[in-house]
C-alpha cells in the first residue's frame, strides 16, 4: 500500500518469541527486537554504544509458527516489515501511542553465526493450512493434513514431521535422466 513506511532492523530477541491463536485458529507470533547502534570513537579507538532501540513485533500465520520454533532470547536477527502506530488508553485513562512493527520477513543474522534451513513441507492439496488438527478442540490452532515431510522429494521424518503436511512431495522440475519433455509435470 502506498504510504506505509517498510523498515528493516537489526538486533536480538530480547526474549523467546510468544506463540498464541487467535479465536478462530490463526497463530500470531509476537517478541521484541532491540536495536543497538555502535561507533567508532575515533579518539579513544574504542567502541561506543549508543541508544538501544526496543521495537515490539509480530509475524501472523504459518511464519508465526516457524519463529516460535527456530528463535530464542538473545538470537540475532534481520526483521523487515511495515511500522504501525497503535493508540490506546491506559488503565488511568491517559492516550498513548506506540509504534510496532508488523513482520513481513525474518531471519537468523549469520554475521556471528551460522543456521541450517529446513524447508517446510505443504500440506497434500496445495499447500497452506488444513483445517484443525486430527484431536485438535475446535476453534484451537489449525494444521496440515497429515505427518509431514522433509522437503521437496525428502522422505517424511520418522514420527510424522511437524504437522505441516503429507508425505513427501516430488519436486515438479526435476525429472530421471532421459525423461525430459516439452510439457511440465503439472
């Protein structure tokens, strides 16, 4: 939408990200990242820390789920989303304002470190969420339909995976030796 303003930051976890669900399944994910800028003092040759900023985030949907499983306090990482001012009334009835991030993308910072990517596999019919879970009360998270899989082509992990999915997915572009075609597998 023309007049949002996108932001990319920088910073760690102050705490493990919080999953919840709302009323009628959907998960929404919320943490807070601080941002702390450093300079060279060019006198002293030291490094100086400036202001820390602390931004309040959240991601919505499957994304939510995946932070809440791959991040934890202290992580560092890239946040890129859209700034949103919230008002509000606090419990003395004053007007507040505070300004929040609503995620669009997130990852690890490899700067300091290093992570391994697990592709999450879709559900059987296309991808996305099913409805709820096999056992799961109504109106409580939503899951795929099924075990789950390692990738695309991957054989699902013992146990069943993560519940994002159904067995395993063949890859539509690759294709044995020899078997090539002018049309696509789907």
């Amino acid at each position: 939408m023309a007049g949002e303003t996108v932001i990319t930051v920088v910073g760690n976890l102050t705490n493990d990200p919080e999953l919840r669900f709302t009323p009628n399944g959907a998960a929404v994910a919320s943490f807070t990242v601080a941002s702390t800028p450093r300079t060279l003092d060019r006198t002293t040759n030291e490094w100086k820390d400036g202001d820390a900023l602390f931004l309040r985030c959240s991601i919505w949907r499957q994304a939510a789920e995946h932070v809440a499983e791959s991040l934890q306090k202290g992580a560092r990482v890239i946040v890129q989303g859209r700034l949103k001012q919230r008002k509000w009334t606090d419990r003395e009835g004053n007007e507040r304002i505070s300004v929040e991030l609503d995620v669009e993308e997130i990852g690890p910072s490899l700067k300091y470190a290093t992570a391994k990517v697990v592709k999450a596999a879709r559900g059987a019919g296309g991808g996305g969420y099913g409805g709820p879970s096999a056992g799961a009360a109504p109106g409580g998270p939503t899951g795929g339909a099924g075990g789950g899989a390692g990738g695309y082509g991957a054989p699902a992990p013992a146990g069943g995976g993560s519940g994002y999915g159904g067995g395993a997915v063949e890859d539509p572009w690759s294709a044995p030796a020899g078997a090539y075609s002018e049309e696509p597998p789907f």
